[in-house]
C-alpha cells in the first residue's frame, strides 16, 4: 500500500483543478491528509469529495491567496478542523499572454494580478502556515517554471516570467533561511501542462502551443499527472538532503 506521507498534513493551495488538483489527490493515494484550497468553493469541495471518495481524508477551504489575513484565518482553520500542517504547496497561480507592448492599462492590470497571485500570494500563505511547518520541521514545494529560467517566444506576459523567477528566487531564499529549523523548501518547473489554465490558448491559438512543442524533446504536452510524481518526492522522506532547488518536469525544454 503507497505510505509515503502517511501521517502527514498537506495544504494544497489552488487544488480545485489542474496541478493542485492532481496532487492532492496523488498526496491523499500515499497516505495524507488534505486541506484542499481554492478561491473557487465548487471545485475545492469536488476535489475533497473525490479524496473522500477514495478512502482518503480531506477538506475544502475557500481562500483568495492575494488576501493576507484571509490566509492566516485559513491556516487558523486548517489546524483546527485537520491538524497542523507538514506539507504546503504554492500551486495557485495564473497565467496571461498579453505583449508588453499591448495597451497599457491591460499590461499593468496583468502586471498587478499576476504579481499578486504567483508571487507575493505564495509569500502569504507561506507566512501564514510558518509556524506549523517549523514546528512540523515540515516540507514546502512551490510550483515554478520553465519561465524561472527563460521567457517563451510568444507575445508573452513578462509579468508571468518575473513571477516565475521570483518563485525561484523566493524557493532559494526561504531554503537558505528555514533549514536550520529543519524546513525543506524546493520548487517543480512544469513545462506546457495541458490544464484549465491554457485550455483557451490551446483550443484558439496552436501556433502558440507548436513553439512549446518544438522545443520539448518528448515532443508532448504534459498532463497534470506528471507533475504528482515530482510532488511526492519533494514533500516525502525520499528528498530529505535537497533543499534549495528545483525540478524540472517540461519534457526536455531546456535541453533544445
């Protein structure tokens, strides 16, 4: 039977669809318990209902990570209703294709909400669970990029990039900073995973997704699952000397 986190407590942040959604559910198969957390309600309860569903233990806690004291009354509410936490995840994010040259209003609106969400919303809710992943000597993955390393060749939000090398910056600083309190901190650099994010610009705009293709020796998008894996080995005992880095789970993009 999979028991790699049994006994331990994961926070999944952005785990109503997609990525976090497939980790949750891959954390609950090795034995977790899950807090399942999502600014959507439906899809957070969905994702929790099929954790339960497959003999697992979860709940669903409706959060809007750009919302400092929202996260400390979630991580407040977590702890209460399953335990304090060993695991967090910063998987909430958001992506959006605007040029920097299209309208500036457009492009500073991306700039503001994109900034918010995938970067300082993962320095929220980290700040927010601190105290139980000391205490824990717990283990925390944030979700990078490809675009941690490089910006794509498509009219591309550079604030999507910037938020991606500030989540590496942000892994490496946090590693430098909690390993004396036993805290690990590592980040996944998905390459083109297909999910609700990017279903728009896959169904409208495939020259978009053949430059991803073009450079992903696997020659494939990725799925949501091949992101479970990475997950687990970061949050479990299997990853107990690496802190600081990042795992890149893209198909070989940086490769070509």
């Amino acid at each position: 039977m999979p028991s790699l986190l049994i006994s331990h407590i994961a926070a999944v942040t952005g785990a109503g669809s997609g990525i976090g959604r497939a980790i949750a559910l891959g954390f609950a198969r090795e034995g977790a318990s899950l807090a399942v957390i999502d600014i959507d309600a439906e899809t957070a309860k969905k994702t929790a209902a099929e954790i339960d569903g497959e003999g697992g233990k979860a709940q669903a806690f409706t959060l809007d990570v750009t919302d400092a004291k929202a996260c400390r009354a979630v991580a407040n509410e977590v702890a209460a209703k399953l335990g304090s936490i060993s695991i967090l995840v910063n998987n909430a994010g958001i992506a959006r294709r605007n040029a920097i040259t299209a309208d500036p209003d457009a492009v500073a609106k991306d700039w503001q909400d994109i900034m918010a969400i995938n970067l300082t919303g993962a320095f929220n809710v980290t700040q927010a669970f601190l105290e139980q992943l000391r205490a824990a000597k717990g283990r925390i993955v944030n979700l990078g990029s490809i675009q941690s390393f490089v910006h794509i060749r498509t009219p591309s939000s550079a604030a999507y990039t910037v938020s991606k090398h500030g989540v590496l910056g942000f892994t490496k600083a946090l590693a430098a900073e909690l390993g004396k309190d036993g805290v690990r901190v590592n980040a996944i650099g998905p390459g083109f995973i297909a999910t609700p994010l990017n279903a728009n610009t896959r169904a409208n705009h495939p020259e978009y997704v053949k430059v991803f293709m073009d450079h992903t020796p696997l020659g494939r998008a990725g799925t949501p699952e091949d992101i479970v894996g990475p997950a687990i080995f970061l949050a479990s005992d299997l990853s107990a000397f690496v802190t600081g880095t990042i795992v890149m789970a893209d198909g070989g993009y940086r490769t070509v």
